[in-house]
C-alpha cells in the first residue's frame, strides 16, 4: 500500500474529531502535515502531538468559510513545504432541526460555506501544486451526501454539493495523475453532533448519539487514509450505507425509513 512518508499534507478540521485523529495517524509516518481549523490552541496542541510523533507539523489557524483564509491556507503550505501532495478536505459543520422547526434560517448559507464553499475554494488554489505533484484530493462527506436524512437538510445539501463538484472535478483531471477520492462516513463518534445547529442557529450542547453504537473517530480516520493511499473513488464507511446505495435504486422509500429510523434512534 502507497505510504505518506515525507509527504506534504494539507488538512482542514485538525484540532477535533476525525481531523485531529488523521493528523495523529499521520505523524506516525513523518509527514509534513499543514494543520487548519478556528480553534488556534486545540490545532497547535495537535501539531505538537504530530511533531512528538516525528511529522513536521505547522498549524495554521482560518476559517474555511472564507474564501480568502482559503487561498491564505494554500499559500502558508506551499510556503512551509515547497509542494503539495494531498489535499485532505475534513472540516465540516452539522445540523440537527426539522425545517418546519427553524428560526435561523442563516444556518443554511453557514452549512454550505464550511461544507462545500470551503472545499471548491481550496482545490481551486491548490490544484496547480496537487497537478505538479500528481498528488491526492481526498474529501470527507457523508452517508448525507447520497440520500436524504431528516433533521439534516441543509447538511445534506451541502453534501450532496460536494459529489456534484468532485465528480467532475475528477473527470476534469484524467490524465493528470490527480486522484479524487470521496469517503462516506456512517455515524462517528466526534464532537459534530454536540456543535451541530439546532433550529435557532446554536449548538445542541450535548450529543444526541448513542455514542457507544457508533464507530470511533480513530476507526475512521484510518478508513478514510486507507482509501486516499489506495486512490479510491469512492468509499462509504458501513455496510448499510453500502446496501443502501443499490437498495434505494428499487426501493427508495425503503431507505427514507432506515435513515429516519436512525436519527430517530441515535445510532
Ligand atoms: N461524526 C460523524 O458522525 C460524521 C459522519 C459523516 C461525515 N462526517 C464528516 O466528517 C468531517 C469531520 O467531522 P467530525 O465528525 O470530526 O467533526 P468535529 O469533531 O466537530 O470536527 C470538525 C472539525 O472541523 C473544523 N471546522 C469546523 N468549522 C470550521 C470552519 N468554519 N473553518 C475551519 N475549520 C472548521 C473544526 O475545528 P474548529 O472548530 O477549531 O474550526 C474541527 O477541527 C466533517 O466533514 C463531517 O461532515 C462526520
């Protein structure tokens, strides 16, 4: 399997959950990893981490709703590093409100900058150093990517954006040596669903998960690395969202009721 070693990384959401666990998976190989999120000390905690495992590792704090900390972000790596080989598009932002239950409706514009805003405007200033590296753009979306979930539907347009941009991006660079790779995580265990959005635009403040029934962000994480080494297409993190997929193309009612079942259930 391919190896990261010596690599030159960029990767958003870094200071929790997945992200966090990614970088720490990825110091292990001595990587040379750029570390994005908001949180400055939780991000330069992570990086201190990596370094101790044996990665150069710099953190640089921005928000990807941002188009120009965007462009800042790619221009403080390529600085750092010399070159760009993988592009890791993580960070991401969540919901938890039926629509009829919304009274900020801002969260919607909020939802498709982080999650797909972000992730268009950092491939556009990256993709020359990704084409000179026939490098790796792997974006983090979700099993909210593919189907319709309840409770999430600014979430899962945003997702679903992700698909729509990444796909033809891809075709885009036949030839070129740059691999797209999506992954579809299932529920994880994370701090997205204690920050997620509820119907007045807060945050939950606490995880409506049934957090020992999910997989862990540490699972993950190595899921998601495993795919990008391999140059995958396209992963999907369970096995129901595995069958789902072909399911849904018979019986999509069938899948409406197994996603609300799940939100419903927490797991
Ligand atoms: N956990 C799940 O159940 C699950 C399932 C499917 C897909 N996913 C996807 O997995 C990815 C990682 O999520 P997670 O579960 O690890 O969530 P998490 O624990 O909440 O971590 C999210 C990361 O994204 C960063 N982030 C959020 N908004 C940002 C912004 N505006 N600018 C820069 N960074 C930002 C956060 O850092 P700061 O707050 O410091 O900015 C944090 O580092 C997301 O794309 C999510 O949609 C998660």
């Amino acid at each position: 399997m391919a190896s990261f070693v010596g690599q030159a990384i960029l990767l958003t959401g870094a200071s929790a959950g997945i992200g966090r666990e990614m970088a720490l998976q990825l110091a292990r190989e001595r990587t040379r990893l750029a570390l994005a999120a908001r949180n400055a000390a939780a991000l330069s905690e992570v990086a201190v981490l990596c370094r101790e495992r044996g990665a150069d590792a710099i953190a640089i704090p921005g928000d990807v709703g941002v188009e120009a900390d965007c462009r800042r972000l790619v221009e403080r790596a390529l600085e750092a590093f010399g070159r760009l080989d993988v592009l890791l598009l993580n960070a991401g932002q969540d919901m938890w409100a039926r629509l009829d239950q919304i009274t900020d409706s801002s969260l919607f514009e909020r939802l498709m900058r982080v999650n797909y805003l972000g992730c268009a405007w950092l491939a556009h200033a990256a993709l020359p150093a990704l084409v000179k590296a026939k490098g790796r753009i792997v974006v983090v979306s979700s099993l909210a990517g593919l189907t319709g979930v309840p409770t999430r539907t600014g979430y899962c347009a945003s997702k679903h954006a992700l698909h729509g941009f990444f796909d033809a991006l891809r075709v885009e660079l036949a030839g070129t040596g740059v691999s797209v790779t999506i992954v579809c995580p299932d529920f994880v265990v994370s701090e997205i669903h204690r920050r997620a959005v509820g119907p007045d635009g807060q945050p939950l403040g606490e995880s409506p998960m049934q957090e020992g029934k999910i997989m862990s962000a540490a699972a993950c994480a190595a899921r998601i690395l495993a795919a990008a080494r391999a140059r995958r297409r396209l992963v999907l993190l369970s096995w129901r969202g595995k069958l789902g997929r072909w399911v849904r193309m018979f019986a999509p009612g069938l899948i409406d009721r197994i996603a609300a079942r799940a939100v419903a259930r927490g797991h």
